[in-house]
C-alpha cells in the first residue's frame, strides 16, 4: 500500500528521524520494487482498491496525528511531520485530484489549535502555501514542504508490501500490512468497503529504533474532480 500521504510521508518523517532535508518525497515504485507478499484473499483485495481508484477522479482524507504547526508571527507559520517543541497537533483535510489511479494535485487544509487554518497546495507547477490570513498572499515552498508527497504518482501501490490475512469487522474488511523504507517500520490496518472496494479509514505507525509516530486518516471517495484555487497573488 502507498497512499500517497501516508507512505509516502515517510522522507517526511525522515526529515525528522535522521534530521535530513530530502529534495523530494519517495518517487514512484522502480523497476526493482518487489511485488506483494504475504496472504493472496488480502493481495487480491488490495489489486480490487487499486482497480477502484484508477477510474474516480478524486477523494478527500482527514489525517490527524501526523503534523505538526506553529504561528510565525501574525500571518506566516511552519509545520513538521512528528511532534516538536512549541509545535501543536494539527488536523488535516485534503482533496486530491486523480488520473488513471495517479495524484495530479492536491490543496491540503491544514489547522491547529491557537493559530488560523492554512492551506498548502500541490500541483504541476510546484508547491504553494497559503498566509494564516484570509485572502493573504501565497509562498512557494520547497519540495521538502510537501504534506502528502509529490503529483505522478500512484494513489495506490502495493510494491514491496506484506499483507495478512483479512478480518472482518462489521461491514468493514481490516487488511493489515507492513513494509520498510531504509530505517522506517511502517505498519497499516485499513478499513475497507468490500462492495466499493474503497478504503473507509486507515491506521498508520512508523517506526525505527528510536522514534514512533501513529497517525489515523479516514477516506472519501469525491464524484467529479475537485476545484482547487490558483496560488495567487505570490508574496
């Protein structure tokens, strides 16, 4: 599983764990990226939500417990992935674009406690965050400012990935899984509506030797392409 946030904040969480600046987030799975393993009822499963996302044009997750924000100043703030002194929780809300199964961008809506909501867009183009203030000016951001990653890739990707056997929950299917990217243990149970083949709701947790970080995101599928603002005027 590679939900665009999700696993694909692990450089974010990077950043944090090994103190690095990467340029960009982790890139499409490569020519020697291993297919899945582990039990076939759950991999069949996950290639159905794969299938499901290829033809929607785009969906919304609410991700809470993963970044992190504070107020600079009147108008401009910082976020991080992980907890930070003088940082607070923040709540995410994002909508994301899709064509044929890949982000082609997404406006991330993002607020804390004591400080306004800010906006961070994603496109084509480059990434953009917004002013604390309403209708205020937008920056360009570096790369590393991404809060789900970067556009082209694919919203799901089961490479590299081990799956275990499904539990059902209700009208809910748990699929649980687990990979590795350099240092990092990430281990996911999502939800999943097994008439729509949609994902419901995800847990994630990663993990290295010295840091742990869980954060839950739910998920909903959107009927028409989602209208994002243009990034203007440029501060």
């Amino acid at each position: 599983m590679d939900l665009i946030s999700s696993a694909n904040d692990i450089c974010r969480l990077l950043a944090v764990l090994l103190c690095s600046a990467p340029a960009s987030l982790v890139g499409p799975a490569s020519a020697s990226a291993a297919p899945p393993t582990g039990d076939p009822q759950a991999i069949a499963l996950n290639r159905e939500v794969q299938n499901r996302y290829s033809v929607l044009p785009g969906f919304k997750v609410v991700q809470r417990g993963l970044l992190f924000a504070r107020p600079i100043g009147q108008h401009d703030h910082d976020y991080v992935a992980g907890r930070k002194k003088g940082y607070k929780a923040a709540t995410e809300t994002a909508a994301f674009a899709l064509s044929d199964g890949k982000v082609t961008a997404y406006l991330d809506s993002i607020s804390a406690s004591g400080m306004g909501r800010f906006l961070v867009l994603v496109d084509s183009n480059g990434v953009f965050r917004s002013e604390l203030a309403t209708g205020g000016c937008w920056h360009p951001a570096p790369s590393n400012k991404t809060t789900f990653g970067r556009t082209g890739r694919a919203f799901v990707d089961l490479e590299d990935d081990h799956y275990f056997p499904l539990e059902q929950r209700g009208s809910r299917v748990i699929s649980r899984l687990t990979y590795r990217t350099g240092p990092v243990k990430a281990t996911v149970a999502e939800a999943i509506n097994p008439t729509t083949h949609e994902f419901v709701s995800a847990r994630w947790t990663y993990k290295t030797r010295h840091y742990k970080v869980s954060f839950t995101q739910k998920y909903a599928s959107l009927s028409s392409v989602p209208a994002f603002p243009k990034p203007a005027p440029i501060c």
